[in-house]
C-alpha cells in the first residue's frame, strides 16, 4: 500500500528504491501519481444503460430497514435506544437470524460498528444481553468494533482496511454528526462524510438526531445533505412510561429514493434483571 497523495511517503519510498536499483524513481513516482489521481478522479467507467442487462429490482440486506449497498439513517431524540437498535441489526445480520422481530436478513455477515460516542465495555454489555435474549453465545458472523476519534473521512483508508481484512458486509455508524467532525450543519463535512462512505462501498446505516422541538419535521438535524443522500431515512420514535420496565418503538420511513415509502413498523424491548 503507497499514499500516492503524500509527498514525504513518495521520498521515503524513492529513497528506499534507490537503494535497490539506482533509477530516477522520483520523477517516476511522480509520474505514477498523476496517473492514479487522474483515475481516482474520474470515478468509474462509463456505460450506455439501455446496452446492459437489466439488474432487476432492487436488493436489501435486512429488509425493509436496509438496502444492499446504499446508505440508510435513522435518526431519533437522544435516549431513543437508536444505539441499542443499531447494535440488534447488527447482531441479526450477524448470525443470519430473526433476533429482531419481521427484519429477516440474507445470510450471515461480517459488520463493522464504528463508535464515535460510547465504548467497546457499553457494547459488549449491550452484545452479551441480546445473545441471552437469543439463547446464543455467539453469532455465526462477527461484528468487528472500532472506537473512533477522527471524523471518517480522515479515517477511510483505516476502515477500508478493516473491510477488507475482515470482509466486511455492513457498516454501522454511531453516531453521523460526530463521524463528519461535528459540524452537522456544514455542508462540505457531510459531504466529505457520504464521499467516504462511497469509498468503503458496503451497506451502511447512520445513526442520526433530530431538530430540538421540531415536531414533524421529519429529517435528521443538520445539513438537508443528511437526508437527501441517504437512500431510505426512517425516523425512531421511543415511547415509555416512568417505571416502565419495557419501552415500545415505532419505525417510520420517511424517504425512499427507489420505491414508495415502507408501512411503520413496532418493537417492544423489554428489561429484565439480569
């Protein structure tokens, strides 16, 4: 792996050749590099679309909550359970099974939870729970964890190598506005976050906020990019009585770029001592 993007990379790198063979490997570094920005920037090749075969209709991971290969956000008031939810997809996705009540995924994957807000001793407490709830002690797939620090698109080479090492399926994102630096509102950082997103190339879901009493609003706060660039957006709605041992959540979808809007759908999460 060589970062044609960094100039002291490609003089170490020169000077490391040189020692080998006695070349004007600067000036062909330099050379190498212009060819892979040019590449990188023209993105894919292009197609004419009505020479190639119909794909078919559109594929999910986890239906309806996750289409194969495209971005997903759910966004809810903080103290929702958005962390929990996100964790139990994980796990279904994981294993293959049914752990969430009418969400049947494909087969059994490898995910990635990326972690700008808690840590791995709050997950693994949060893992061991849903496991008993299941009557397993491990899934059939893995979920990799990874605490972050750097907003995601100064971290997509990192993660592109985890996908890869690991052969990663799905990616969780918890949460959007800490994983694009903060600034919710600034259009290139959400921007910058979606590129990066692109790069790793795996189905995601986004773990989003809403506007502070903007009832009806419907959209994650922030840039409208958080919603416009996201394929499905479904918004969390907790509800739970003080004292209550349970809380009931409704799942509403919002947008869908690829079909009409999915019918709500219910959970109860119950706990008990353990």
């Amino acid at each position: 792996r060589f970062n044609f993007m960094s100039a002291s990379a490609k003089r170490e790198i020169a000077r490391y050749l040189a020692d080998r063979l006695d070349r004007e490997w600067r000036e062909r570094l330099e050379q190498a590099s212009t060819i892979c920005q040019k590449m990188y920037s023209s993105g894919d090749p292009e197609i004419v679309l009505d020479e190639k075969a119909d794909p078919g209709p559109q594929e999910f991971l986890l239906p309806p909550i996750l289409e194969l290969n495209q971005p997903t956000a759910i966004f809810a008031d903080g103290g929702s359970s958005k962390s929990l939810f996100a964790l139990a997809v994980c796990n279904s996705l994981a294993d293959g099974s049914q752990l969430i009540p009418g969400l049947v995924p494909r087969e059994p994957i490898t995910c990635l939870y990326m972690d700008w807000e808690a840590d791995k001793e709050t997950h693994k407490r949060r893992m061991a729970l849903l496991l008993k709830r299941t009557g397993r002690t491990r899934n059939k797939g893995r979920i990799v964890y990874k605490r972050m620090n750097s907003p995601l698109s100064e971290s997509v080479e990192e993660m592109q190598e985890l996908v890869k090492r690991y052969a990663i399926a799905f990616v969780a994102t918890d949460s959007a506005g800490a994983a694009c630096g903060g600034d919710i509102s600034n259009e290139p950082a959400v921007i910058a976050f979606f590129r990066a997103l692109r790069y790793i190339n795996r189905t995601s879901l986004l773990i989003a906020h809403v506007p502070k009493a903007e009832g009806g609003n419907a959209k994650p706060i922030g840039s409208t990019y958080w919603h416009n660039a996201a394929r499905l957006t479904w918004e969390l709605v907790k509800q739970q009585e003080e004292g209550d041992t349970s809380i009931t959540l409704g799942l509403f979808n919002r947008k869908h770029n690829n079909g009409p809007l999915f019918k709500p759908l219910g959970f109860k999460i119950e706990f008990t001592p353990t």
